[in-house]
C-alpha cells in the first residue's frame, strides 16, 4: 500500500509516518522544511503542483491530509485574529486540503479502493463552541464541510473521505496536558482509516472510532 501523508515532520504526522513504515508499507512523507522528507507547502499551489509531478501517476492508495497551523491560540478577541493570519491559516488548513487532493486525483484513481483521510478536531463540530481559538475553529470546520462534500463527489468512482479527530495529544500544537500520546492517536487513526469504505465515507469519527456529531 502506498500511503502519503502531509505535514509528516512532526506530531501526528510523523508518528503516522512510523507507524505504516514499520508495517511494511511504501510511505511518501512530506513537509515543508525537513531534508528527509519530500518537499511540500500546501498552502503554495505551485509546491503542490510540483509535489504531483515528483509522484509522476503512482497510484496513492491512502492520502492523509495531516498538515495544520494553529496560530491563533492564545489571542485576545479586543486586538487579536488579524485579517493575514485568517488567510494563512485557511490556505493551510482548508484550501491545501482541497488543492492537495485535485492534484494526486490522478494518483487516487490509479488506486482501487483508495482512501483520504482529511485531519480535522472536535473543535469542528457545531456541538462545541469552547470560545477563542476562532481561526483555528472556523478552519477545522471548514474542512469537516470540505470532506463531507467531496465524500459525495468521489463515491462514485469509489473513493471513500473520511474526516477525523485525532484526540488532544501531546504535541507541539496540543501542549504537554494532552490527554493522549501520538503514537496512540496515530494507531487508532490508522485502524480507522483501515475501516474507511463506500458505506464509511462522509464519516466524522474520534481516533478511537467513535462517531463524532456534526
């Protein structure tokens, strides 16, 4: 199986990247910024552009779409969230997704069965409105919508999208207190993926399968 995954630097990401490595699989593993990993920016079409050419038609039978900014963290409503940080935010976590997955279509095609799971949150749900973090929350919601409309879009051809939680996890973006590690999350995401069909795809599922609300 060949498995790709954005953002496989760090995190979720890499320990995904771990994980399908040591079951044998032909992993491609990107970033923006790491010399062992294939180049990729998926807020720049152009990398993306570039990143599809370097598979050159492989067949890409698992594509998790991992790479996320949160930058909005710690702003305050009164004088924080400016307007570049939307934009670079979205470009990352909702554009990328799509234009990442219009690019390796080819590549999905090629694939029979093959999968995409997009990396979403909680925070996406219409259930949960924690406060703050409004950039990264309008984001990841974004992208839940983005899944499940192009889940209707790619049954057809059969290919199955799932969106998913991977847990708070003790990362870099999720802080020492997370309640999981990542290679927890990355092995339950990863038996979630396996489970990702024509009767699964529009799912919203937790990293330890269940389903999540809307």
């Amino acid at each position: 199986m060949h498995v790709v995954i954005t953002g496989a630097n760090r995190g979720i990401g890499r320990a995904l990247l771990d994980h399908y490595r040591a079951l044998g699989h032909d992993v491609t593993g990107t970033a923006r910024h790491d010399a062992d990993l294939t180049p990729l920016d998926v807020s720049d079409p152009d990398s993306i552009a570039a990143f599809a050419r370097h598979l050159d038609g492989q067949p890409v039978d698992l594509l998790i779409c991992n790479a996320g900014l949160y930058a909005d963290k710690h702003h305050k409503l009164d004088d924080g969230y400016p307007a570049q940080m939307w934009a670079d935010t979205f470009a990352t976590n909702v554009t990328g997704v799509f234009l990442t997955i219009q690019a390796l279509l080819p590549n999905l095609r090629a694939a029979p069965g093959a999968r995409v799971a997009i990396i979403s949150s909680q925070m996406a749900s219409q259930t949960r409105a924690p406060g703050r973090s409004f950039i990264y929350c309008a984001s990841k919601a974004a992208a839940l919508n983005l899944g499940r409309n192009l889940a209707v879009d790619l049954k057809p051809e059969g290919i199955a999208v799932g969106i998913y939680h991977p847990g708070w996890v003790r990362t870099d973006m999720g802080g020492e207190a997370g309640e999981i590690s990542a290679d927890e999350s990355a092995s339950g995401l990863a038996e979630r993926f396996a489970d990702l069909g024509p009767d699964t795809t529009g799912c919203f599922q937790t990293w330890d399968g269940r389903d999540h609300p809307f």
